[in-house]
C-alpha cells in the first residue's frame, strides 16, 4: 500500500499531461499495479517506477487505439461541411513555448540521461540499442527514462 501511494500521484500527473481524464488515470495505474504484482511472482524488479512509468504509457497508448476508429459518413464530399483544422495563432505561441521550457529542461537532465532520453523519444531507437550503445543494461536505461520524464514532467509545470 505504501508503494502504491508513493507513485499515485506522479503516475496520475504523467497520464494527465498524455491527455487522459482522472477516471481513465486511475483504471490504467490500477491495471499497472495489478501487472507489476503478477510479474513480481516469477521476477525482480529492481526499479518499480520505472515498470511502473513504462506500464502506463503502454496502456495509455493501447486504450488510446482501442478507443479511436474510423467514423464512415454514408454522404457525398461535396455535402460535408469542411473545417479550418489549422492552429489558431495564440495555439502556435503557446506550443513554441512549450516547446522552448521542454529544451530548456533537457539541458538540465545530466547529458548521459539527456543522450539516452533524446534517442528514445526523438530518434526511435529501442532500450536495447540505447543500453548497448552506451554499454549498460536495459533496467538502467529504464530507470534513466523515467527519471527524466518525471523531471521534465515537473519542469513544465514549473517545479523545477
């Protein structure tokens, strides 16, 4: 129970900022919890967090697929009526500063983390290649991605 409370909070925070609704947080960190239990029956986990951080974005992403399809119009083109779906300009402001703090608070990230954190999430590479490029485990290279995206997740929201 103690674990449990102890990553609640932070773990709801990264779901939230993944855009899901408090209720959609709780039901995905409890199907986290539930799988770190049954994989702690025949394994070790040494950073639980880090299963933790990683179960959850996994089940954010399934339920995100799960949850979007296809919606068929039985009407011509012609007659649907069609939306400006650009961003308005105070959106684009907003998403450049944004995207100004996130760069920002990757310089704070010490440059072993911000290396294995950049190759992750903007260069596509897995936790395999990342370990072995940098000649260390995939549980490191874990625990090195949650931390950092636990600290940017702070650092957006200016609790640096």
């Amino acid at each position: 129970m103690q674990e449990f409370s102890r990553y609640l909070a932070r773990l709801k925070k990264f779901l939230r900022h993944r855009g899901r609704t408090d209720e959609d947080a709780d039901d995905l960190i409890q199907e986290a919890f539930l799988r770190l239990e049954v994989y702690r029956r025949d394994n070790e986990v040494i950073e639980p967090e880090a299963f933790l951080v990683r179960t959850v974005a996994n089940l954010s992403v399934d339920k995100f697929r799960h949850d979007g399809f296809l919606q068929v119009l039985e009407r011509p083109v012609e007659e649907l009526d069609i939306l400006d779906t650009s961003p308005q300009p105070d959106a684009v402001c907003a998403a450049r500063e944004r995207l100004g703090r996130l760069i920002a608070g990757l310089e704070h990230l010490s440059p072993r983390t911000k290396e294995m954190f950049v190759a992750l999430r903007f260069e596509g590479l897995g936790y395999k290649e990342i370990a072995k490029r940098h000649g260390t485990t995939v549980s490191a290279v874990e625990k090195a991605h949650a931390r950092a995206m636990m600290f940017l997740i702070d650092w957006m929201d200016g609790h640096e």
